[in-house]
C-alpha cells in the first residue's frame, strides 16, 4: 500500500512534521558563520561603493581580487550550511517554505518599491546603469510582476533590485533541496555537488571553448557551490568523513579553476580569470575556516553584523543612491556605512522581524490541534455509543 511506502511517510511530514528528533540535534548555525556573513554583505557594499568613487580600485578588482564575488560565494556557502538544518529541523517542507517566504520576500517587496521610487522622480533605479533603466522603460510591467517572483532570470527580465539575481539560484536550491527531501534524498549530498561540479565544468567552460556556447556565468558553478556548502555541513555533523569532504573540496576547487581559465567574462573588456579565481578560493578559505575550525568566541559586536545582513544586502544600493558622496573617498564610505548600518537596523526591527514573528504564529496555529466542531462532537459521541460494550448499553436503557 502506498500509506506504508516511505514516499508516503514524506508525504505525511509535508502535512503533519513530528519535529521532535530534529529539534533535539545540535544547533546547525555557529557564531563564526554569523560573523562570516556580516563581513560577506558589508563586503558586496564596499565592491558596489568603491568602485563607483575610485577607478583604482575599480581596476583592482577586475585584475586581482572581487570583494563582491567573494562576498556573493561566501553567501552561496552559507546558505547550504544552514538551509538543510532548517528544513530537517523543522521535519516539514510546507513549513520550510513559508519560514522562507516569510524570511525573504517581504523586505524584498519593500526595496522593490523604493527602487520604483526612485526611478519615478528621476533618480533612476539605484545601482543599475542607464542600460537596465532603458529595458525597465520598454516593458516596465512585465519586469516589476518578474521581479516580484525573484524569479526575473528566468523570465529573461532586468533586475530592479541589483543584488537579487542571486536569489533565483537560492530559490532553485530550496526546490531541490525540498524535492530531495520528500524523495528521502537529501542526505547524498556528495553524489549531487560532484554530479553539479562536472556539469558546470562542462557547461561553462568546456562547451564555450568546443562549441561556442557558454552558459551564464554561474549558472550552475554556484548551485554546485552551495551544496558543497551543504557538504561541510554534513562533515560537521559527522555524516560524512573528512576524507570525503577534502576530495569534494579538491573537486570544487579544480572547477573553480577551469571556469575562470576558460570564462570569456570581460569587465570593461579586461579579462577576468585571476580576479574570478581568487576571489571565490578566498570565499571558500574563510567558509571552511568558520565552518570547521573550533574558533573562540566571537564578540557580539562582530556577530551583529551577520543578524542584519540580509537588510546590509538588500538596502546598500538605495545608501549609495540617495547619500551624495563628499569630497573624500574614505569619508565618503564611513559616512555610507553608517547610515547603511543604522538604516538596515530599522529595516530587520521594522520589517524582518515582524515577518518572521508573523510566521511563527502562523505556522504555531497550524501545527496546535484544534478543537472539533459540534457535529464532530456529536459524531465522536455516535461512534463512542456503537462502540460501547452491550452491557454498558443495557445500564443507560439503550440495550
């Protein structure tokens, strides 16, 4: 029967978890991750800020090192460390997904609207060029309904919100991490980052070269990333052995290093191989040394950061567009910073959090049994009476 097979059993969690055995496991978050992620999202803000007030720097990072790239990969890393202890944690993918939901969209629906702003009295969408504005203008409705879903990649629309072509690949992470879930899957990671490494080695760079077709740039190296993420994870937990994860590490790497080689990626027509290189081995360094290395305790005002990240990632552009720089670079940025770090503060207490408290009680009243109705009352009471032995029956006078 299809109600004993283990399919079902997944199916029955996807309706009803019984979270207890998840809940009693280790804690899958540490504070250096936390801390890794702040630094991750302040990162991408000094990328997007720097090399719009210094050329220097702005050649920099196309010839030797990313900080933005590095920031998105640590993020990609990040999110397979955690995503899977969530979802296992919880025991129930419906749950999982409206915790998601609920994470994500909301600020995300929120800096949508500024950007419209923005772009309504004439200051253009912050952090995109005249470019992007030109397409936005040619078919402005299609992209904001896009841009809602997070899902504009796939549509073939802009982005409004600069940094959110990232979330189409965490959002294909959710669908198969969910899928594999309910299949009993989700534990073979390693067969599924090997099988991902391969292909982006294939389709980013083996077939750019062989046939002239090149897939968009980490379009399948960063989901094989992030379940390399998921990998160090399982390490963690002893799940899978440190042998088998230093040779996952090995393969990651050796992608890393034949995408870049072979990408046709220019900024500015400059080839950008060793700022490619670099920037994501530096990203993977620090994400194994938070994920791995028993670290001391960290102090709170470093971990901080990485509370309000998401808000640092999203709100930056709209920092950068609506402060005027000074005269100085480095005034420029401390004065940037902290707004930013003051304005992504009120966003997390404002929007974030609510969000999330929202969810909880939702997810609380679905889970508490509730009460039969009256005509469940009195049907339980009919069955109880069928039920009942002759002679109780004869006692009351209804045998």
């Amino acid at each position: 029967m299809l109600g004993s097979t283990p399919f079902a059993s997944r199916l029955s969690m996807f309706e009803r978890p019984d979270t207890s055995r998840a809940r009693a496991e280790t804690s899958e978050r540490s504070q250096p991750i936390d801390a890794l992620r702040g630094l991750a999202a302040i990162a991408i803000f000094v990328s997007h800020a720097g090399a719009g007030l210094s050329p220097a720097y702005a050649w920099f990072e196309s010839h030797w090192f990313d900080l933005g790239k590095a920031g998105v990969m640590v993020f990609f890393l990040c999110s397979g460390f955690i995503i899977p202890a969530s979802l296992e944690r919880r025991g129930s993918v419906r749950e999982f997904w409206i915790s998601r939901v609920l994470r994500l969209y909301p600020l995300y629906w929120f800096v949508i609207a500024l950007s419209l702003v923005f772009q309504l009295v004439g200051s253009g969408i912050p952090g995109a060029d005249q470019s992007v504005v030109d397409k936005f203008m040619l078919r402005p409705v299609g992209t904001i309904v896009a841009n809602l879903t997070m899902l504009q990649p796939l549509f073939g629309y802009e982005h409004i919100v600069i940094v959110s072509w990232s979330f189409a690949v965490q959002l294909l992470y959710y669908a198969l991490l969910s899928a594999l879930f309910l299949l009993g899957l989700h534990r073979r990671t390693v067969p599924i980052a090997v099988g991902l490494s391969f292909a982006a080695m294939l389709g980013e760079s083996v077939f750019a070269h062989a046939l002239g077709v090149e897939l968009p740039r980490g379009s399948i190296s960063y989901l094989a990333s992030i379940f390399v993420g998921t990998a160090v994870y399982r390490a963690r937990r002893r799940e899978i052995s440190g042998a088998t994860l230093g040779r996952l590490l090995s393969l990651a790497v050796a992608m890393l290093a034949i995408i870049a080689i072979g990408s046709t990626t220019t900024r500015d027509g400059v080839w950008m191989p060793l700022s490619m290189l670099t920037s994501h081995l530096v990203a993977y360094g620090l994400f194994c040394g938070a994920a791995l290395v028993r670290l001391p305790e960290i102090p709170a005002p470093l971990v901080d950061p990485g509370r309000i990240a998401y808000s640092v990632l999203l709100m930056h552009p709209i920092v950068i567009t609506l402060l005027p720089p000074t005269s100085n670079l480095w005034s420029t940025l401390l004065l940037w910073f902290a707004a930013l770090y003051l304005l992504s503060s009120a966003t997390y207490r404002w929007i974030e959090q609510p969000a999330a408290a929202f969810g909880m009680r939702l997810l609380a009243n679905w889970s508490r049994p509730r009460a039969p109705t009256t005509a469940q009352q009195s049907a339980m009471g009919v069955q109880r009476e069928a039920a009942a032995p002759v002679e109780v029956l004869q006692a009351r006078g209804l045998g």
